[in-house]
C-alpha cells in the first residue's frame, strides 16, 4: 500500500444537510449517503439523501418566496447590488473553496484556487446584466406601440455536476437569481462539500431567507424528484448525455423549459502550418487540465500527416512529464479522478485503448500510488475513427490522437462522433480556419486558442451534447419569461361581428 498522507481541511461538518427556507436540515426520513475522499477512497462524511418530501418542501419554500415577492419583484438594481456582494465574498473564501474542493474532487490545488475567482465572475457579470438590459420596443407611428415585458418564471431547479461544482453552481445560480427566481439546487451526490458554501454566503449578502434552497441526494431519488415535480417550470442541467436522456423524458409530461449541457467527444484539429509548440501545449492542458473531467476537453487529436509522427513524439514525451500527485501539493498537474466508480470506468477505456490504438505515453497507475484513484495521462496514437476511445467519452486524463490527409477528410473525422460541444482549430491560414470553423459540427470553436470562456457568448452544444443554451443574454432568456404586450394609440381598427342595423 503507497505511503501518502492525504489533507483533511480542518473545521469539516459532521454531516452534509440540506439547506431550506434559510436553516440546515436532515433529510425527512434520516436517510444518509457515504461522500468518499479519492485518494483514499475511503468515506470522510456522510451526506443527507435527499427524497422526494424534502425535494417538495424546499420547492414549497422556494414557491412561497416566489410569490411573496421580496426577490422576484425587486428592483434590478437591488438584485444586483446583492449579486455583487456575493460576488466580494465568494472571492474572499477563495482559499477555503479551494481546499474543500481540491479535497473532495481530487482536483489539483492549483486548479481548484481559480474556481472562486469564476464563481465570482460569473454573479458579477449577471449584476452588471441585470441592470443594462434593454428589452425591444416595436413602434406603428400613431397607430400601435408593442413592447417585451420578462418575467421570471417562478422555481428554477438546478442539477449540477462533480467536476468543478462550485463553479458550475455559480453559473447556473448567477443567472437564476439575477432575473428573480427562486432556487433549488441538487448538487452531484459525489462531491456535496462546498455547495454548503453558498447558504453562508447568500445570508451574509443580504438574499431573502428561502429564496436559495439546497437538497442533497443521489440523482435517481432526490434530482428526479426535482425533474418531475409539478410546480418546478424549469430544469437547468450539466452531466452525462445519458441522465439528460432521462430528464428530457421525465420532463415532457410537465413540457418543462430545459437547457441541458450534456457530454462531449471534442476534436483538436492541428494542420501542418499551425503553430507546433502552442498547439502542443494547449491540447496538453485542454485535455489533462482538470484531471481530464471537463466537458469540452480536446480528447480527440486530429493532425496532418506530414507533421503527425513529430507531433506523436513531442506530444508523448510532454505527457510523460505532467506531475501526477496528491491533490494538495502545488507542484501537482494531475490529481486522483473523483470517485473509485469513475476510475474503473477511465481505466477500462485504457485498456480497451490498447488494442485499439499505439499506446506512446501512461496507460497505469503512476509509480507509488498503489491506491486510490491515480492515472497516469495516457496517449493513444495511430486511433481509428470507429475505435471506442475515438467515438466515446472517458472523462478522463486520456487522448487519441488520429491522422488526416486533406481538409475534407479532417472534417469529416471532426463531425465522425454523436457529439457536438467544442472544437479546437490550429492552422495560420486565415481563410481555411474560418471556412472549417462553420462547418465543424460544435456549439463552440475555438481557432488557435485552448478553451477560454467569454460570459458574453453561448455556451453549448449540438447532436448529444445539449439542448439549448446559457451564457450572457441566453441565460436571460432562459430564466425569464417574454411577454409581448400591445398598446392601441388611435381609433380601434377591428371588423364588427353581429352590427345592428
């Protein structure tokens, strides 16, 4: 067994509760779940499972502060005053975020301190929105004016991921209560450490008691108790394409509103002219980054054949020295996958990959890591497109790198999965890089550029990778309600039935 300590945070709860109508609560019935530590993979806490009663009453609780409208009719500048003191004090528990969820995702400790700084951003970029929006106005010169008055539509439910969660949180929290709707959040049952974060922080910034309620618990009891019950209009939810599957058909008979950013199998294109080193080091990071638990990771390495057998070579021996380590230590790039279930599955595409590709860096556990869940980042060359390490998400630290000859071909291997979220282009020729870009079958692209975020822009995908979208003012239009309201200016102009002589 390896000799490796981990770092428990001090002060941790004696349980994770819900969080509703302003107090933390055990579950209805008592019930508990194990939340494991993955680099031990032993249980460190237990968690409230949250079941259908305690997803009805903090959805009662959140209805009730919907209607009683101290949140949902306040005024813009109100609302974002609060979003930025949430936003103040998101960043000055920076720190603190950090160790929680480095601690509980497994997440690199480098990595995990710039989460906070994105939660921030995302509440500080929807205060400023809230209060600039400016909605459409059609004028018929003395005749007519037609205006757009949002609304919010009431209780919004929230199912967020393990990777990165209080982040996640954040983008999907900022938007919600920015345009006035009352909460309930489900976060992932295997990592429910830090969401107990935001009820701290949501008191202190001054948002009405119950307007945010928290309730924890496995996703086929306490998230489908929230996907199916009555009075929740709509679901917001980011994880596997499977689970959104199941909510988009547990949803239909209420047609709730739904966006839903679902899994991803995302190309790096890189042609011969590209930039080698910069394309070298972004595929690294877009795939290694995160321990490879991100939804738009570059998993897929499509290059040109006259510069693939330099690029195999370099790219191979970079990866081999990515630090693999424990999460807490800052010299660590790659830390232990969330939870022992996810490991088994990362490291049955390993060994799938090796007879499906050339297997050039990693492909086991690095040395004096005997147990929990540590992978080595693994490259696979020489992939065919129909390969299950081609075609199918792993979630993890691992790529297959596959080459091309001709634009057209590349293409068609870019478009060759059921999914659709990013794409990354490497190329200096201008008009190549926009012409492939429009045809390349993604919700986002990124052309000589690793994955970063403008909250302006749309975020998500097509074919299996989502439904809708968010982000600046797609997230307003999710989470609001568009009421066209008419306004007659002159002489009623209207055919007469049943005139009397």
């Amino acid at each position: 067994m390896a000799q490796y300590e981990t770092h428990t945070p001090a002060e941790l709860p004696e349980l994770i509760r819900h969080y509703i109508d302003g107090e933390f609560v055990d579950s209805a019935d008592g019930t508990t779940f194990d939340v494991i530590n993955p680099v031990t993979n032993e249980t460190y806490i237990q968690a409230s499972a949250g079941q259908k009663e305690d997803v009805d009453r903090a959805v009662q609780v959140a209805k009730r502060t919907f209607q009683e409208g101290s949140w949902s009719q306040a005024l813009p500048r109100e609302r974002s005053k609060v979003l930025h003191r949430i936003a103040d004090l998101v960043e000055t528990r920076g720190d603190r975020l950090a160790e929680l969820e480095s601690f509980d995702t497994g997440l690199p400790i480098t990595q995990a301190l710039g989460q906070a700084r994105r939660a921030a951003e995302n509440f500080r970029f929807f205060a400023d929105l809230i209060v600039a929006i400016a909605d459409d106005t059609y004028k018929v010169p003395g005749r007519q004016i037609n205006y757009v008055n949002r609304k919010p539509i009431g209780v919004a439910g929230l199912i967020t991921p393990w990777n990165t969660p209080f982040m996640l949180e954040s983008w999907k929290l900022g938007p919600a209560l920015a345009t006035g709707n009352s909460v309930v959040l489900k976060p992932a049952e295997f990592t429910p450490l830090s969401a107990g974060l935001w009820a701290g922080i949501f008191e202190e910034a001054g948002l009405p008691r119950g307007v945010f309620n928290l309730v924890n618990g496995i996703g086929e009891e306490a998230g489908d108790a929230l996907v199916k019950h009555p009075e929740v209009p709509l679901i917001s939810f980011t994880g596997e394409s499977s689970t959104g599957q199941l909510i988009f058909a547990n949803s239909a008979p209420y047609l709730k509103g739904l966006s839903m950013e679902l899994g991803g199998k995302s190309p790096a294109i890189v042609f011969a002219d590209a930039d080698l080193e910069a394309a070298i080091n972004a595929t690294i990071f877009g795939v290694f980054s995160l321990n490879g638990e991100r939804c738009t990771a570059g998993s897929r390495i499509l290059v040109e054949r006259s510069i693939y057998d330099e690029f195999v070579e370099r790219y191979a021996a970079q990866a081999k020295r990515v630090k693999v380590g424990l999460p807490h230590e800052p010299t660590t790039e790659v830390g232990a996958l969330v939870h022992p279930e996810h490991f088994e599955k990362v490291m049955s595409y390993v060994e799938k990959g090796k007879s499906e590709g050339r297997l050039v860096a990693g492909g086991d556990r690095p040395e004096g890591y005997e147990t929990g869940n540590f992978i080595t980042p693994t490259v696979f060359a020489d992939v065919a497109p129909d390969a299950s390490i081609f075609q199918e998400e792993i979630f993890g630290p691992v790529v297959a790198i596959t080459p091309f000859d001709t634009e057209d071909e590349a293409l068609e291997l870019a478009n060759n999965t059921k999914y659709g979220l990013a794409a990354y282009v490497w190329t200096n020729d201008l008009k190549r890089s926009h012409n492939f870009a429009q045809a390349v079958e993604a919700g986002m692209v990124w052309l000589n550029s690793n994955n970063v975020r403008d909250l302006r822009t749309p975020f998500g995908g097509v074919k299996a990778s989502g439904l809708g979208h968010e982000g600046g003012y797609r997230s307003i239009d999710f989470y609001t309600d568009q009421q066209a309201i008419h306004i007659n200016l002159g002489e009623v102009h209207n055919p007469v039935f049943g005139k009397a002589d």
